[in-house]
C-alpha cells in the first residue's frame, strides 16, 4: 500500500473512533473501508492491495477466507516445534502463556510432555515463537485485510492430541469474534498456519463459506456427550443446511479468515498431534485496536508504523 492509500486508512480509522463492543456486536460489518479509488463499492472485506490477485481478492470477499499455500518454511516450522517441545517440557517459562490440556486428561498427573499440552496461548513474550508474527510473508498477507499498522491481539499453537474415544479433541463450530470484542471485523483477520499435512483424519479447519457477511451469533456449550473443553463455546443455531469446507493443506500453508467466518475442526483420528501455528488476530488501527482500546492480548509493533 503507497503512502496516500494508508493515510486515507487512518483518517477512516479515525473517524470510526472508539466502538463500544457491543456497537461491534451490532454492526458486525461496521468499518468497512475502501481507501482507493480502485474498486470503491466493490470490495468490502479486503483493501486495495497489490499482492492479492483479482481472483483472490473475490474468493475471500465471498468465502471469508483464502489459502495461501507453502508461506511458511519448513526450516521455520520446526524452529517452532522445537520451540513449542521447550515449552511443553518446562525447559522454559514465561509468565504469562496459558496451558491448556484436553479435557479427558485434565484430571490425571501427568509428566510435562509435549503428549500433555493440548494448545498454549499468549506466547508473546517467547521472541522464537513470537517470529511467527513478524514474518514477512504472513504480514505482507495480513495487511491486505488489516491495513499497515499491525499488532496481534492473540497467539495460540495448538497440539489437537489423538482422540481418546470420547470426541473431546473436536472444536465445535463457533466465530473468533465471540472471544474478542475488537473491530471494526473487516480489518481483523487470523492466520492459521498448518505445520504439518493435515486433513480430515487428523483434524483439519472446517469453515462455512460465506458466514463472515452475517453477524456474530450466540455461542454456548455445546451439549457434548463425552464432555467440552473449557472455553469451547459453539454456535447453537447455525443453518444445519450450510456445505462445510474441509481445508485439506500441506505444511507451510496459511489460511487467513475473517473473524465472522464460522469455523471449526473435527476429531482427531490418528495417533499423531496435529499442529497449528499459530491462528493470530491482526487487527490494529493507529494506536492500538480501534474499539477495545487496551487489551491484555495486545502486542504492537510487528512493523514499523508509518510515520
Ligand atoms: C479477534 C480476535 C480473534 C482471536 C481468535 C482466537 C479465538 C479463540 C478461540 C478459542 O481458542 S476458544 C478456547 C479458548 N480456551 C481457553 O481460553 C482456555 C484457556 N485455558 C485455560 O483457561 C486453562 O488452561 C484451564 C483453566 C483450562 C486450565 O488451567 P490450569 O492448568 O491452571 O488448571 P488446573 O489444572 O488447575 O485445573 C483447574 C480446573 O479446570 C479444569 N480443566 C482443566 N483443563 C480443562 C479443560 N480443557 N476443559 C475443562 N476443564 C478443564 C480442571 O479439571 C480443574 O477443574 P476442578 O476445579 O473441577 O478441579
Ligand atoms: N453434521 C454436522 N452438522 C454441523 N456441524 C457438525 C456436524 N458434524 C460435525 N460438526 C462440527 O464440525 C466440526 C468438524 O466436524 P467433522 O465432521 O469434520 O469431524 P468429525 O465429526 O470429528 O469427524 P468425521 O470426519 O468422522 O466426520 C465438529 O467439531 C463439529 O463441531
Ligand atoms: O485448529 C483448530 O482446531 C481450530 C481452532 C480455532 O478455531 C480456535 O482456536 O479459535
Ligand atoms: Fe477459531
Ligand atoms: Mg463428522
């Protein structure tokens, strides 16, 4: 984006000043921004850009999402996986990441191990698996949702473990949104990064095309038999009639959506742990997100802001 296009983004920034959540709530779709003269009425969820073709930029505003394959390396994916072993085994801390382990497991002592440790999020403090954020191929993507000025509002790595029978390493249907009360939406998107080959065996992202032009629906626990990670709330009353995507991709590969997308992941059948890095939220408007001013998970400066 040349240096008018992004000032004319942060006089719409803004302009759409401070939001309440529930505004965002209520206008999930507010914010749409069209910076230049290119395309005005025709594109409401990406920004005028070079680096998405015409071809892609229509699949994401009608879909809500797009993947971009082979984007991360492999020599970076195992420097994550080595990182991410670190973690697992306590050979290093860092204060603020949370920990999760499945449900089925919660309860027993286990040995701290990478077979242990279902997803850490808020892995912003640890700079190797922070690069993550900061690679250049993942920004220069970023920016054609988010605009210039970019910071990661959450960061997650996640270890689906085999399922042990009781469906618990499913994630139920739901919107990013629900857990952030950031916006406007059309400029979040989130990265998700395959670390492996993944596919319906062992657990790939499930997607409902289209769902990021409706609004952010009510989410609770899902009535699961054999029991639902804490925090893996689900839409109740999504059009059961709606195709589901399976997202087949190899390693490397990145699937950036919008924070409307319904999306979900199924069970995992193998007795491998399927890894993703690292689904991030890249919003960001001049001084920090433009309607959940100070955020726990807010971490700037993946790029030099523009002056
Ligand atoms: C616009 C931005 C968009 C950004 C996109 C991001 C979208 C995010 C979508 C999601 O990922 S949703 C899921 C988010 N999940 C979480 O936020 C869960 C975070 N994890 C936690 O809070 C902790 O890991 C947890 C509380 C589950 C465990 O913490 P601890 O290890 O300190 O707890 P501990 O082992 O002492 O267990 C405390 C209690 O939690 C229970 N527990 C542990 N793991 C559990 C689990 N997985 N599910 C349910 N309960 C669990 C455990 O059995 C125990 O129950 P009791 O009090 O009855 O003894
Ligand atoms: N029939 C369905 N209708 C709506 N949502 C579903 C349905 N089946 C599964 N889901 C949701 O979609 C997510 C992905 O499910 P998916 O069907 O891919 O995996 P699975 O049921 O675990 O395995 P399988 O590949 O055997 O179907 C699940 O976590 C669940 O929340
Ligand atoms: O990789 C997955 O299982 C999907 C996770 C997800 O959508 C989320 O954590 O918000
Ligand atoms: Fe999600
Ligand atoms: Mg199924």
């Amino acid at each position: 984006m040349d240096a008018r296009a992004a000032a004319r983004l942060r006089t719409v920034l803004g302009h759409l000043g401070r939001l309440e959540p529930r505004d965002v709530v209520a206008h999930p779709t507010s914010g749409t921004v069209s910076p230049t003269s290119f395309h005005p009425q025709q594109f409401q969820f990406t920004l005028d850009n070079s680096i998405l073709s015409l071809e892609q930029r229509q699949f994401y505003e009608e879909n809500g999402y797009l993947v971009i394959k082979n984007l991360v390396s492999d020599e970076d994916i195992q420097r994550f996986r080595d990182e991410f072993g670190k973690i697992c085994r306590k050979e290093v801390k860092l204060d603020r990441l949370v920990i999760m382990k499945d449900v089925s497991i919660s309860k027993l002592q286990l040995a701290p191990s990478e077979k242990v440790v279902t997803k850490i999020q808020d892995f912003q403090e640890d700079p190797e698996l922070f690069r993550y954020c900061t690679l250049p191929q993942i920004l220069k993507y970023v920016e054609c949702f988010t605009g210039p000025n970019i910071m990661a509002m959450h960061t997650m790595l996640i270890n689906k473990p085999p399922d042990t029978g009781k469906k618990t390493s499913r994630h139920p249907l739901h919107q990013d949104l629900h857990y952030f009360p950031c916006g406007p939406s059309n400029l979040i998107v989130c990265a998700w990064t395959a670390m492996e080959h993944i596919d319906r065996n062992n657990g790939c992202l499930v997607v409902l095309p289209g769902t990021h032009k409706g609004s952010l629906k009510p989410h609770d626990y899902p009535k699961w038999e054999g029991g639902v990670n804490k925090m893996y709330h689900g839409i109740q009353d999504y059009d059961e009639n709606s195709a589901r995507v399976h997202l087949v991709m190899e390693k490397g590969d990145t699937v950036f959506f919008h924070p409307l997308l319904i999306h979900g992941s199924g069970r995992n059948k193998t007795q491998g742990f399927r890894k993703v890095g690292i689904p991030i939220a890249a919003p960001i408007g001049k001084d920090g997100c433009v309607s959940c001013s100070a955020t726990p998970y807010g971490y700037d400066g993946l790029k030099p802001k523009n002056p």
